[in-house]
C-alpha cells in the first residue's frame, strides 16, 4: 500500500512528517529520511493494531444529524412571502441599530 507522508524542514536537523489523513500520527527526525523512516515505523505500529478501510455511503441513505438545524434548510423555498419578511427584519434591524446609536 501507498500514503501520502507531508514532511516540514521545521529547522537544521529538525524535520517533521505526517501520515495524510491520519492527524495524531506526526514523528520527528533530524533528516528528512530519518522523519520519512520514523513514519513509515510508526505506520506500521499503528496498522497492526488496526486497519484503515474504505466505506461507501449513497445520497439517499440516513446518516447522523450533526446539526438539529439541518432539518429546517429550505423550508422556506416555495414560500412567496418570505422575501418581504428578510425585508421587514432588515429594516427592523436598520431602526433598531440606529435607536441604539
């Protein structure tokens, strides 16, 4: 298999690597192939304790809300009226805005 290793000169003899898409598996050495070398050892460890797979999920299938305010997008769509209440808020906002100035 093949992954992605982002490697940073952070100074002389300090380089840093990184597994693309694996946040918490970032290592140090003081050359780049030593930091590539310290990757490759601590993928390693981290894949033979687990595995990393690939899942596929469909445009119609549920999946969790991660926000409760998702369900209400678009309610207002086809509503003819809604355009003049965003006018009355604005304009409420506008004269509120300038009382308290």
């Amino acid at each position: 298999m093949q992954y992605q290793v982002f490697v940073q000169n952070q100074s002389d003899q300090h380089f840093v690597a990184s597994i693309v898409g694996i946040p918490d598996l970032t290592v140090e050495g003081k050359t780049e192939a030593e930091a590539i070398g310290n990757a490759k050892a601590a993928l390693g460890e981290k894949l033979a304790v687990g595995k990393l797979i690939t899942i596929e999920i469909s445009p119609d299938s549920p999946t969790p809300e991660t926000d409760s305010w998702l369900k209400h997008i678009g309610i207002f769509a086809e509503d003819s009226t809604f355009e003049d209440f965003l006018s009355e808020v604005a304009a409420y906002r506008q004269q509120s805005d300038q009382q308290s100035s």
